[in-house]
C-alpha cells in the first residue's frame, strides 16, 4: 500500500525491531487500519527465520504479533487522547502476550496479519491477534498492553 502505515503515521522517528520506521535494520512491518476496527498487516519473513524444520522461528511469530496488536493500540491511543508521557514514544508497552501456534507457519512469500480489540481502556488495553497464511489461522495472540510510566 502506498498510503502512509500507522506506523509511519504516528511514531515515524520509533526504533522498535519489529515496527520501527527508523531501525534501519528491523522488520518495518506496516499496519493499516481496516472495517470494524480491525487491523490488518502482511510480512515476508526472511530466509533467516527459519525454526529449522523449514518453518517460521516463533520467536519471530511472536514479535510480528507484538507489533502489530502495538499498532491498534497506538491508533487507538492517538485518536483518544491517551498520550505518552513526557519523553516517550509510546503511551502503553506490552505486559503480556499469550502466543498459540496452531499449525506450522511457512517462511512466506507473504503472511497475513489480523488484529481487534478486546477491550481498551486508558490504564489498559487487550487486543486479539492471528496470524494467517493460505485461508488458515497458523498463530493466535491474545496482548495485554499497560499505560507506560516514565521513571
Ligand atoms: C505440532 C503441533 C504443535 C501440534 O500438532 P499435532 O499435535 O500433531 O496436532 P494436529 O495433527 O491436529 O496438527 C495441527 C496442525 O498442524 C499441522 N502440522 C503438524 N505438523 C506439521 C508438519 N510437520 N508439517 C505441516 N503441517 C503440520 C497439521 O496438519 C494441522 O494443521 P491442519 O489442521 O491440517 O491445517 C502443531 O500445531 C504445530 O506444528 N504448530 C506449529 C508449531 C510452530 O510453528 N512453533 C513455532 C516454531 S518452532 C520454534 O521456533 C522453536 C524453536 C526453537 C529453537 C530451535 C528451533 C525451533
């Protein structure tokens, strides 16, 4: 898409690994929003990240899913007024994620990325996410994000 990503939009100086428009070296991964709240991505994994059967790392799963529930949660942040505090980029940072991997992932070309909220509020907002490639769900997230405190 050649529209601007939330990423791009809301935290263009950011350098997260995952999502991070300024980490040269990261996964740039862009995230654009979608009907009903959703949230939608894809990612072209790197030969690199294989799990050594041929497959996806889940670690690499995880990170992709982190990054893209981060980006409905910045978005929705940004349009409620529930800003970062002073000197930070971020108003919420992740507290928790609950991966499943359903079934293998492969290294691409392209995967899907699917994300909706569960619930949001200022101190704390849980978002769904899935990981899809070829019509089936290959990985499950469920994200617990917490309001950032400087220190
Ligand atoms: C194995 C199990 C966890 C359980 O499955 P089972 O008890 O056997 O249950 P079930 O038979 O119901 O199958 C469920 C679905 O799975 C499919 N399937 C199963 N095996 C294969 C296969 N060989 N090839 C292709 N597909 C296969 C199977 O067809 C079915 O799909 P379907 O409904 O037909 O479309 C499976 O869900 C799975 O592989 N999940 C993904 C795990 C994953 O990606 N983990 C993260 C990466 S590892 C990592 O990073 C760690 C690491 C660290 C350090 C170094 C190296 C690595």
């Amino acid at each position: 898409m050649t529209e601007p990503s939330i990423q791009e939009r809301l935290f263009p100086n950011m350098t997260c690994f995952g999502c991070g428009p300024a980490n040269p070296k990261g996964f740039h991964l862009r995230s654009f929003g979608a009907e009903d709240g959703v949230v939608i991505a894809s990612f072209t994994p790197w030969p690199e990240h294989d799990n050594g059967v041929g497959f996806l790392n889940g670690g690499v799963i995880s990170t992709v899913l982190d990054c893209h529930t981060a980006s409905l949660v910045v978005q929705a942040a940004s349009e409620r007024g529930w800003d970062p505090p002073p000197g930070a980029a971020l108003a919420f940072v992740t507290a928790g994620l609950d991966v499943r991997f359903l079934r293998p992932t492969p290294l691409g070309p392209s995967l899907d990325l699917w994300a909706k909220a569960e619930s949001l509020s200022e101190t704390e907002c849980i978002v769904l996410g899935e990981l899809r490639y070829d019509g089936k769900v290959r990985a499950t997230v469920r994200a617990t994000w917490k309001r950032f405190r400087a220190r």
